[in-house]
C-alpha cells in the first residue's frame, strides 16, 4: 500500500511527496519529548486494551482545503471510528504529561506529501473518491523525526503491539 501511496502523491503536480518509507499513519504528533520512557509508560496501557483493527484508505483530499491546499492526504474509510478511539485514548494518556489537547479535531488521514504555498488541488479524475487498499493495524510506533534539508528522516524508537486484552 505504501507504494501505492507514494505513486499516488508523486503524481500530484507540485506536490513534495512522501518517500514510501516515511508513509505512515499518524495518530498524534508529540513534537519535542525529553522522556520517551514516560510516554511510553503512558501509551502502553492504551496499546494493551485496543485490539488490532482493519482499515482502508479511500480518496485524496487536502489540508485546510482543497482549494487553499498545503497537505495532500488519504482518508481512512472501513477503521477511521477505531482509529478515531484510539487517538482519543492516547490524547487521554498523554494529558498528565503535559501535551496539550489537539487544537483541532483529529482526522484519520495518511499524508502524501506538501506544497511549498498555497495553491488548488487538481486531481485525475476518479482519484477523489478511490479505494487506494486496505490492511490491518497492528501496532504503534513511536518515531524520532528529524528534519533536514532532504526532509523529515524518522526513526523508530519503539514499536508496541495492540494486543486489546484489557
């Protein structure tokens, strides 16, 4: 599927696409952490009690719209609701850290890619509704980003399996 993806956002005019390999659904940025220990004490127990899950990734859209375009992205069809309980759980385990709530409501997506301004989302057609895969949640990984020149390089610090046994 990540493939797939990584076509998908190439083939959007003046779209700074994703490598295949940094595609990734992302259920919360955390942003600088000086204790991954902690968060991770923190996030374990929601991995433990949410059972993996199927989803799919359908259509093409864009952040904050599509008209003023700076994200292109994938949307989650069949898994955005469980998708959606565990953002919720994490949110909630991650508060007594420190992290503040997400300013804007979360959005089951995969982003393609950035544009470096502004600008109108033109799609092929079809591409707006399309059924790109589907697969199964399996676990939660925690990356390291690092941002450079060449763009964001993540580094896997832990991955936690989601076993739903609580």
């Amino acid at each position: 599927m990540r493939q797939t993806l990584a076509r998908v956002g190439g083939a959007i005019p003046g779209l700074r696409a994703q490598k295949e390999s940094t595609i990734h659904l992302t259920i919360r940025f955390l942003g600088e952490i000086e204790d991954a220990d902690r968060v991770l004490d923190a996030i374990r127990p929601v991995t433990d009690a949410i059972a993996p899950f199927r989803f799919s990734l359908c259509g093409v859209g864009a952040f904050p719209n599509p008209r003023r375009a700076r994200v292109a992205w994938v949307g989650l069809q069949e898994g955005a609701e469980a998708a959606t309980h565990l953002a919720a759980r994490l949110e909630s385990a991650l508060r007594p850290l420190g992290f503040s709530p997400e300013r804007r409501p979360w959005r089951a997506h995969v982003t393609l890619g950035r544009f470096r301004a502004p600008r109108t989302l033109d799609l092929p057609d079809g591409d707006a509704e399309r059924l790109w895969g589907s697969a199964e949640a399996t676990r939660l990984t925690l990356y390291r980003s690092e941002l450079s020149p060449q763009g964001a390089h993540h580094h896997v610090v832990e991955e936690l399996s989601l076993l739903g046994v609580i």
